[in-house]
C-alpha cells in the first residue's frame, strides 16, 4: 500500500510540475514572467523572508540557478533582497508590492483551477484530503 500512495505522490508531482502547466498557468493568471521565474516567485512567496540557499533547496535546483532567477525578479521590481540580519554572506528574499500582485493574480488562477479539478467533490472529501495532505507532511517531516 505505501508503495502505491509513494507511486500517486510522484504521479501528482510530475504533474504538477510540468512546463506546460506552468505556461499555462501564467498565460490564465495574466502575467509576464518567464517559467523559471514564476516557480521562483511562487517559491518566495510561499516561504517569504528566505534565503537563496532555503529557495534552492525547497526546488530542488541549484543555488545559482534559483540566485540568477532572483537577480531577474529584483531587476523587474518584484523582489526585494537585502542581507541576513544573522549572517550577512547569507542573501533574503521577499516579494514587494508588485511581487505581492502578481502573487495574487497567480494565486487566483491556482484556486480557480483547483476549484474545477474538485468540482464534483463534497465539502468533506476536500477537508478529508487537506487534513491527510497536512497529516502526510507532518509524518514525513520526522524523517529530516
């Protein structure tokens, strides 16, 4: 059994993280914002204040990558960056205001669409389904 839901995750995923989806998404949110940039962004605002170490870790990617993709939101003013009060080698991110728009326009967009992929669930299948999410997360965590 632990196998098949460990195969599901996967599934869901690669999914999730498909370029296409991400096109997609951008184009239905509105914005304009290259694909590697949109998953850094939404990647700062889910973890925001963090560092570009944190950022690449949570990703998956490595530390220039995710640094170069930062470089290029703070250049279009979506992203604020400024020193680590703890270690001033270490660089944090947050979004700014416009960041924090186009964030919204995009959270929008993800809501909708999730709203459609569980449109013919009852109310207590989706609180059944965040609730065994969050449980999952908490059980994995242990093993960190």
């Amino acid at each position: 059994m632990e196998n098949e839901i460990f195969k599901a995750l996967i599934d869901l995923f690669a999914l999730i993280n498909r370029s296409d989806r991400d096109k997609k998404m951008i184009a239905n949110a509105g914005v304009n914002l290259e694909e590697a940039a949109f998953r850094v962004l939404v990647g700062i605002a889910h973890l925001q204040p963090t560092s570009v170490g944190e950022l690449a870790d949570k990703m998956g990617k490595n530390y220039s990558s995710v640094s170069r993709q930062i470089d290029k939101l703070e250049a279009a003013g979506l992203v604020h960056t400024y020193p680590s009060s703890s270690d001033s080698r270490i660089r944090v991110s947050e979004l700014t205001k416009r960041g924090e728009e186009i964030n919204g326009m995009i959270s929008l967009t993800r809501e909708r669409m999730m709203r459609e992929a569980l449109a013919d669930w009852t109310l207590e299948e989706k609180n059944d389904l965040k609730n065994n999410l969050k449980r999952l997360f908490e059980a994995m965590q242990r093993f960190d």
